[in-house]
C-alpha cells in the first residue's frame, strides 16, 4: 500500500514539474477563445475601408464611443495615450480602434478631428446606424440615446470596456473601465511578446 502512494506521489510531482511555473494572470479578464467580437467592417476617418484583418500584425485596442461623451470616452482615450507612451518603441505594434456608436452626429469629419487630439495613430471608425447596430451586437456592447431624443443633444449611454487583441487577430483581453495604464501597458507588452 505506502509502494502505491508513493508511486502515485512520484508521478503528481513529475507532472508538476514537467508542466512547468504556472504564468501569471493578465490584469485585464483574459476572454480567450470568446466566440464574439469576430470582426468589422467599418470606415475611419479618413475614408477608408477597415477590417480587424487590416491590422494583423500589431496588438489591437477597441472602444466604442461618441465624440461628445463628457467623460468616459475621453478618460479611456487619455489612459490609451497613457499607454502608448509607456510603451516607448513598441507603440507603434498597438493600434487604437475608436468606434463611434452615435453615428447620426459623429462624421467623418468629426472623429478625423477628434480622435487624433489624444494621439495621432489613433483611429476613429464610423459606419451607418445598421451597421453601427451590427458591429456593436457583435461586439456585445450596448448604446442608446438618453435625456432629450428629439433633438441633437441628447447623450448616449454605452458599454465603457476596452477590448484587446492579440497581433494574430485573436481576442484576448476585456479591459474594465478606469484600469490604470500601466497595467493595460504590462498586458500589451504580453500580448506582443507572444503570451
């Protein structure tokens, strides 16, 4: 009987070292292998037709958004600016994704204005109200007009995370509002060394 346990006992402890030192966990909630947020297709704002594919290749942060959030919005892209300093050389291996989901207001013109304040690799994407609709579904966020609809100035409540992922197109990261950027920073700086 005890040639037994310590039989059964030998191989837990070869497993274990075989296996190797377990990796820390990511500061963000790791969601890989999430069968949502597959994609887009959308125009930025410069006119141009984007895809996730476009941006194989670099780490990839998306927040939906408006341009007249008062403040949300203009707290995450600030923090996304925040990491992108700290990133130093490898800032140019992350793309910042800003999608608008107050289509009505926010024009190409607009976001071309806008996004770029907070950093100019920064890119604001807009689509149309069915297509806005659809991406947003996808991407499990959720907006709607608040205060006064009638008019122009009413505000949009919405989902306020940040998504990453990783430079092979695969989402890896769910980021909560208000984290720190240099958290979101050593979570980059992992998805770009292959973690």
């Amino acid at each position: 009987m005890i040639r037994k346990f310590l039989a059964v006992l030998s191989l837990l402890a070869l497993t274990a070292c075989s296996e190797g030192p377990s990796k820390p966990p990511f500061n963000a909630t790791d969601i890989t292998g999430a069968d949502y947020a597959r994609g887009f297709s959308l125009t930025d704002h410069t006119g141009q037709p984007r895809t996730l594919a476009d941006y194989r290749g670099k780490a990839v942060s998306i927040f939906f958004g408006y341009t007249q959030c008062p403040d949300v919005c203009p707290t995450t892209l600030s923090t996304m600016a925040e990491v992108m300093r700290q990133l130093g050389d490898d800032a140019d291996r992350l793309q910042v994704l800003f999608v608008t989901v107050d289509p009505e207001r926010d024009t190409q013109a607009l976001l071309a204005e806008y996004v770029p304040l907070f950093d100019p690799r920064f890119v604001g994407l807009f689509g149309d109200a069915d297509t806005t609709a659809r991406v947003a579904k996808d991407f499990r966020v959720f907006y709607r007009k608040a205060g006064d609809t009638s008019g122009s100035t009413y505000t949009v409540d919405h989902s306020a995370g940040t998504y990453l992922f990783d430079p092979a197109g695969r989402l890896r990261l769910y980021v909560k509002h208000g984290e720190q950027a240099d958290r979101i920073t050593a979570d980059v700086r992992r998805l770009l060394a292959g973690d």
